[in-house]
C-alpha cells in the first residue's frame, strides 16, 4: 500500500470521528455501561455512565443506569439522588418513580416512598406498579388493610405475578392468618414455583409453627434461587440457634449483618445467640435497645425477659 493511500486512509478516520454526534457518543458510553452491569461490574459501569453524563449532563438514561448501579453497590442515597435526576430532566418517567419509590423504601423513607406511588397511580393508573408500591408503603406503615388493599388492585392489572401473591400472603403472615397465608403461597407456587421470596415465607410460617427443620429447608431454597438478600441469610442463622447450630447460626446472621448492618431482626437474633450462650451483658446490649424502639417485635420481650434472668 502506497504513501498517498495510507494518508487517505488516515484523513478518512480523522473524518468520521469528527463527524462522531454527541448523541452518538453518548449512547456508546451507555451501552458499555450496561454491558459492564451485565458482566456484574458496577463499579466499571458508573464510570461509563459519567463518560456519557460529561457529555450530556440531562441524559436521563444515563442519570437512571447510573442509579441502578449504585443500588447493586448498595449506596441507596448516591442511587436516589441520580434517580431523581433522571426525574428532573425527565418528568415523565415512570420506571424511574417506581424505582425510587422502592429505594426510598430500602432507605426508611416511607412518606416518599408514598409520594411516588402516588405519582404513579395519577398518572399510569392502569398499571400494577403504582398500586405495588403503595401497598409496601402500607405495608411498612403497618396500614395491612391498605396494603392489601393495594395488592389486590396491582393482582386486578396482574394477575400472574406471583411476587403480587406472595405479598398478599405476607399480610396475611402478620395477621397470624396462616391459614389463609398457605392457599396463597399455593397459588403463587402454581404460577411460579422458583420465586425466593415464596420460600422464604413458607420457612417463617414453619418456624411460628414450631417446625424448625422444615423452616431451614424452605430458607435453603429461597437463597439457592437468590443470594442476594441479607434477610434470607438472617432467617437461616435464626433456624439454626433453633435447630441447635449456635455457631453456625451466627455466622449467617453476622454475614447478614455485613449485607444490611441496620435490620433490627438481625440484631434481634444475635441477642437471641448470646441468651443461648448464656452471655447476660451482650445479650441485653442488644435486646435492651430493641425492646425500648420494638417491643411488640417477635421475641424481642420473651428473650429480654430470660437475659435479665441470667
């Protein structure tokens, strides 16, 4: 290949990269976002994100990825403030209320939560997420009328979605409504037999039922189908100081802890641990707290009462 050639060639790519748009560069960098989400790298994948938000600082997509990728990180405000930019500069974007309104959930942030279910309801009513969320909201708000409610209107617009049943079913769980918690669980296990939180569910009615192994042996499904959740972890170590794994069972309910630090439960069950080892001092620097803010928590009054008697 001759000089004159190999220049052309040369002043060729210099011109298509110049003529390169903003948009299409853009959406490059998204892409490679989600590529980098995709092979399970958040981290990789915000730095692509910011590529595209430096050259377009209203790419709401780019704002909206950008959140998600915080969220696989855990970092729930860094995840609600870029959600409610891609709000900002995309008003009308439902997936991004929804997916604030659960993050504000995670978060404790309930009243906003509620805010954008609200949204949601107004503006997309025929649409089963608004109507979800607001009945986690009422769920979290201890309103289970509202909450359920809620689901029925989200099961009315889906009524395949398991994850719609087993929410029903929780209520009904809370109600101490067992009875009425299994023929759900039935009909969601109809609809789809590997929902995790299905499982979950059915280990804490069999552990109120005072059937423990049964209770460990549906948790171990739920997390073989999802092995991200800190509160399948912190039900199994509960199962196993029940089971009389002491050791083991504290194990999960710290590995829980390292997922979610601030789950009441979890710290609940740890105070349950040292009872068990008969550890007076660190059992009450756990339970005293939670039975002052929780006390109509399950066990917490029983398990203060036997660490005040060690």
């Amino acid at each position: 290949m001759n000089k004159i050639r190999i220049s052309f060639l040369f002043l060729l790519a210099i011109s298509i990269t110049a003529c390169d748009s903003v948009e299409d560069k853009k959406g490059r960098f998204l892409l490679k976002g989600n590529e980098k989400l995709d092979e399970n790298d958040p981290r990789g994948a915000l730095e692509f994100y910011q590529e595209a938000l430096d050259l377009d600082s209203t790419y709401a997509d780019a704002w909206f990825n950008k959140a998600i990728s915080h969220l696989q990180l855990n970092q729930l405000d860094e995840a609600i403030l870029d959600f409610s930019a891609a709000i900002n500069y995309q008003p009308d974007y439902p997936e991004a209320y929804f997916q604030r309104g659960l993050t504000y959930l995670d978060n404790g942030e309930f009243y906003k939560a509620r805010e954008d279910a609200n949204w949601l309801q107004t503006n997309q009513p025929v649409e089963w997420k608004g109507f979800f969320l607001g009945g986690l909201v009422q769920e979290k708000l201890q309103n289970y009328e509202l909450a359920l409610e809620a689901f029925g209107k989200a099961l009315e617009l889906n009524p395949d979605n398991s994850d719609l049943i087993v929410n029903q079913a929780t209520i009904f769980y809370y109600q101490k409504n067992y009875a009425k918690a299994d023929s759900l669980l039935d009909l969601a296990k109809e609809i789809n037999p590997m929902e995790p939180n299905l499982h979950n569910l059915e280990s804490m009615i069999a552990f109120d039922r005072g059937n423990y192994q049964m209770a460990f042996e549906a948790v171990e499904k739920a997390i073989s189908l999802n092995t991200s959740q800190a509160y399948f972890y912190n039900n199994k170590g509960l199962y196993l100081l029940y089971l009389g794994q002491v050791e083991e069972g504290l194990e999960f309910i710290n590995r829980s802890l390292k997922m979610d630090a601030n789950n009441p439960y979890a710290l609940r069950n740890k105070g349950i641990y040292y009872v068990m080892k008969g550890d007076k001092i660190s059992a009450l620097q756990y339970l005293q707290e939670l039975y002052r803010d929780y006390p109509e928590m399950d066990l917490v009054a029983e398990y203060y009462e036997k660490a005040q008697k060690l």
